[in-house]
C-alpha cells in the first residue's frame, strides 16, 4: 500500500501552482522582451536626434529599418508604445 494515497484535491492545488508559475515566467519573459525593446527604441531616437543616419541606427540597436524610419518621423519624444 502506498504511504500518500491520491487525492485529486491535493493534484488540482499542485496543478494550479505549477500554470501559476509558468504563466509568471511566460509573463516575465514578454516583460523583459518588451522592455528591451522599448530601450533600443529609446536608443534610436537619440541617436536620431543626434544626426545619425538610419543605417548607423540600424547597426547600434538591430532594429529593423521600417521601425527606424518610423521612429525618425514620429516627433521628438514619442515612442512607438506612447501612440
């Protein structure tokens, strides 16, 4: 005989926790993308605003031209996440 009997309470709980920390984790991982994300466009638009051509951008940040370009006719300030 088994020392801890199965009980579906106890499994429900400990499924419940672990999605609770995979979806945190899956949260995280989205938070820390976006953030990066929002910093080389902060990136951009400095360097922008400081004469650098948007191929020079492109090779700082990695940011893909059509998203450079954008960010060159937004105006001063304004990131994509502000809109």
């Amino acid at each position: 005989m088994l020392a801890n009997e199965w009980d579906m309470e106890t499994a429900l709980e400990v499924s419940r926790e672990e999605g609770f920390e995979r979806g945190v984790g899956v949260g995280m991982e989205k938070g820390i993308e976006k953030g990066m994300g929002i910093g080389m466009e902060t990136v951009a638009v400095n360097a922008l605003a400081k004469g650098y051509s948007i191929e020079q951008v492109y090779e700082i940040t990695g940011l893909d031209t059509e998203t450079i370009t954008s960010l060159s006719q937004r105006p001063a300030g304004m990131l994509s996440n502000e809109s």
